[in-house]
C-alpha cells in the first residue's frame, strides 16, 4: 500500500499539470494571402503536446489583456521551446545580414487542419482490478499529429511556391517534433532541397539503430555505424523514441538532420525511468541557455549561410574567444574486452581558426599516449573495465579545449535492471472494448502500464492480471501492450497483443507469449 500511494502522488502531481494546460485559441482562416513576405530564411516550428501558441502567450502579454498575471507567467514558461527558437532564429540572421520570418504551426487552417498540440491528461491514471482504461485517448493524441502534419505539408507547399529561393529551417519539440518529422517525410524531393536543416528535440519517435539490443543482450555501442542525425543522445540507453521508432526516421536528407535527445528524457527514450518518478526530468532542458536549441540555431544557420554564399558563418555564428569544440556522438561508449571501439571528433571546430593538433589518454591517467594524432581514435581494451578517456584540441591559436569520454569494456555500469516482463498475454475484442490479460512469475513492485498502440493510458496496480481498454477504434487492428513498472519508476519490455479489427472472425493476436518492445510511455512536456 506504501508503494502504491507513492505512484498515486508522483502520477496525480503529473497528471494535474498536464490536464492545466490551456488550450490554442482558434487559428484565422485558410488564406495564402495573409503569408508574410518571402525572406532569406523561413524557419518552421511545431510546439510540445499541450503548449498555447506562442503568438497567443505574446499578444496578450502586449495587450496586458490577461487579470491573472500569474497564470501568464506559467502560460509563458509552456512557450519557452517556441520562444527561445524564434528569437535565436532572428539573432542569428541578423549577425549574417540574412532576413528571417517565423512561423508556428497552428497559426492557421491549412488543408482542413491546424496543429492543435493536443494535451496529454491521465496518461498515469492509477488504476484497480476492475477499472477500466480510456483507450481514446490514444487517437486524439494521434488526431493531433494527423493534423499537424496536414497543416505542415500545405504550409510548406504553399510557401515554397510563393518563396522558391528561400532555405528552410524545421523544427519541432517533443510531439511537434514527431509531427515536424512525418512532415518531411511528405515532402517531394524537390521541396525538400530547399531545406537546410531539420532540428528535432525530444522526438517520441527517435530512431537509432545503434543502441539497439539483440536478441536480449546488452547493445554494443562501439562509436561504428552512428546515425548522421545523432545529437547529445547517451549511449547505448537510447535506441528508439518512448512511443516507438520512425522507420525509416528521415526518408531523405539524413545529412541536414540533427536529433537532440538528453540523458533523463523518458519521451525520446534516453532512460527507462517513467515520468514523474526521477527529480531530474531532460525533457524539459532543451531550451537552457547555451543548450541544444542553441546548438542546433547555430548549425542551422550556418549550413543557411553557406547555402547562401555567407564568408565565414560558423565563425560569426560562434561566440568569440570560445576556442575549439570538440564534439564526440555519446560520453559513454559500451564494447566487450578486445573489442575495437571508435571515438570519432570529426565533427569538431573552432571558429575563426582551425584545430591543428588532436592529443589522446586512452585511459585516463593523464599520460597522452597520441600525440599529435588524428581527430578519430581507434583502440580495443585487453582487460574489463570502465575507462576514462581525454581528448585534447589545440587550434591554431593556441586555444586549447579537453572533453572526456567512458568506455565501457565488458561492464554494465550505469545500465538500470529492468523488472521482469509479463510471460504470456491474451485477450479479447468487443467492438471498442478490448480485455488484455496476462501472466508473470513475479509481480513488479509498483504496477504494470498499459498501452495502445505504444501509448500509455494508465498504470494497474501489482496484483492485477487483466486490463479491460475502451474507446477503442472498432474500424481498426490495435495493439494494446502491458509493461512491469518498478518501485523506481523503472519501466521494462511491454508484451503487445493485437487486436484485429471488428469484422474479423475472431479476435485476432500475435503469436503465444505476444511480442516484445522496449518499455514505452508518451510526451509529457507538460509535466514539470
């Protein structure tokens, strides 16, 4: 009963500030001819699930319209992702004498739709033996993003059109950043020439394949085969977004693409711990100062700039004196004994000047073995361990900048333990109602979540075996899934059954035991 009370005060404290969200108010008419003037660079961004508008939030704190100035303050804390990309985008074409418009999905009715940033309320509802879960709330949560999309493409279309020699810049966080992915994902490969950069922050629908397990094991992260859409994602903790993974995650354009995913982001799936259960919440962090919304401005801007003929945008796009920045794709680096792990910090630079030397410590105990080396670092450990490795840049100033990297030989350290997955599942279809029921040879200590389709609607408590789900699609197959959730919060394999639709003969489902997928939960950018 301790335990249960606690998941009830973490989820309630969630779930509160997420039903508080305020809603969008109701975006103008369908009309081209209300687009602003073409410009140099037209940047493109959809907000987080639950988040007003950020151009509602800055004419009523104009006007002064708003009594409750203490609900704007909140209101404004809910636009900072929007507020901090726009004023970075303005900034930034500035410095390169370039002019920039800005523009928010959901702004307008376009194609029938406009992006509503649906909020996520009770995604953590406790829930008792007996109690049913609102499988609804999946396909609103799904409508949102049909109708970003919708409004994304016909946007772009239309101002690609009316601006054919303008660069694009894309961008979404959280489910914006899910919506904003599938929007390139429908774009021609004409029209997605015209795009410089897509920035992604906390994708859902994250994909890199080189965290992912096989067959069970632990992943092997080497430094070999990453994703060129790869940003400030741990390793190998993130293989694939908390709602799954887009596949492909770019159709086209994978090289103008970065993916930001910080360590502690459940949404993007940087760490197995739910929600509401860890003090240290990543999704929230991307708009911190010097942070990854300022990292991605920057590239952006500087692959617009060359684009654009710009002399020199890295450098002027880089605050001064700041030296060299030696970038590596993760800080933690996981191998077995023997096995030959790459540290590569080709991507690095130094603004103005340019690095001369690369000096390497393969283990950390402050003799550098490479001198004068390469940017890219080959070796294979003889024994297990946990390393700690020091690479140095020195450009040709003389500035001199150090970062640090682990490698994991042959240990786990830092990877959680997971609680113990359901063994078999089945269940039952009525139309829209559906039973899932499961076994387990050890109930977890805080519940089992249940999903649809990769989305959470409510969390059983330990000693249940059955979820009955409503609100369910009846036209549709759906997949509805049961997760082991720790007393920490840690979530482990979901156990999926699908449903087939109303009209087949009976209710269909996947092989015995169902199939597994890594433990998923959904954006909840509201809940901090």
């Amino acid at each position: 009963m301790k335990m249960m009370r606690k998941l009830g005060t973490a989820l309630s404290a969630v779930s509160i500030v997420a039903a508080s969200c305020i809603t969008t108010a109701p975006a103008v008419a369908d009309d081209e001819n209300q687009q602003a003037p073409c410009q140099d660079v037209e940047v493109v961004f959809a907000r987080g699930s639950g988040q007003p508008l950020l151009a509602d939030v800055e004419s009523e704190a104009v006007g002064e319209q708003k009594a409750d100035k203490a609900k704007h303050v909140k209101e404004a804390k809910h636009v900072k992702e929007a507020k901090h990309v726009k004023e970075l985008a303005a900034s930034n074409a500035q410095t390169l004498g370039l002019t920039q418009n800005f523009y928010e999905l959901g702004t307008r009715h376009i194609n029938g739709a406009s992006y509503p940033a649906h909020p996520i309320q009770g995604f953590t509802s406790l829930l008792n033996a007996g109690d049913k879960a609102e499988g609804g709330r999946y396909f609103s949560y799904e409508q949102s993003v049909n109708e970003g999309v919708r409004e994304g493409v016909g946007y772009l279309q239309q101002r690609m059109s009316q601006c054919p020699n303008s660069q694009y810049v894309l961008g979404g966080y959280s489910q914006g950043a899910q919506v904003m992915g599938d929007v390139y994902g429908q774009l021609t490969d004409e029209q997605r020439s015209k795009v410089a950069f897509n920035a992604f922050f906390g994708d859902p629908k994250m994909n890199l394949p080189e965290g992912r397990s096989v067959a069970g094991e632990h992943p092997v992260f080497d430094g070999q085969g990453i994703s060129p859409w790869r940003r400030q994602s741990p390793a190998p903790a993130t293989a694939q977004g908390s709602l799954g993974a887009r596949t492909p995650y770019l159709p086209a354009g994978e090289q103008n693409t970065g993916s930001w995913c910080l360590a502690n982001d459940y949404v993007c799936g940087s760490t197995k711990v739910l929600m509401g259960f860890s003090r240290e919440n990543g999704h929230m962090l991307y708009a911190q100062a010097n942070g990854p919304i300022d990292e991605a401005l920057r590239e952006a801007f500087s692959r617009v700039g060359q684009r654009r003929g710009v002399e020199d945008a890295v450098a002027r796009l880089t605050p001064a004196g700041s030296g060299p920045v030696v970038n590596l794709p993760a800080d933690e680096y996981y191998a077995p004994v023997g096995h030959t792990v790459r540290l590569d910090a080709g991507a690095s630079y130094s603004a103005g000047s340019k690095i001369v030397r690369w000096d390497w410590d393969i283990d950390g105990d402050g003799v550098y073995e490479t001198h004068d080396g390469a940017a890219v670092m080959e070796h294979s450990y003889s024994a297990q361990g946990d390393y700690t490795v020091k690479v140095r840049a020195t450009d040709s100033n003389g500035a001199v900048t150090e970062r640090q990297v682990t490698v994991h030989a042959g240990t786990t350290t830092g990877i959680p333990t997971l609680p113990e997955a359901a063994a078999t599942v089945s269940g039952e279809r009525n139309g829209t109602e559906a039973t899932l029921r499961w076994s387990a040879a050890k109930a977890p200590e805080l519940g089992w979540q249940i999903t649809v389709n990769g989305f959470p609607v409510g969390v059983y408590t330990s000693n249940t075996a059955e979820a009955v789900v409503t609100g369910l699609d009846a036209s549709r197959d759906v997949q509805i899934g049961v997760a082991p959730v720790s007393a920490q919060g840690i979530a482990g394999e979901v156990k999926t059954f699908t449903f087939k639709a109303q009209g087949g003969s009976t209710p269909g489902g996947s092989a015995p035991g169902g199939s597994s997928v890594p433990g998923g939960s959904v954006p909840a950018e509201a809940a901090a």
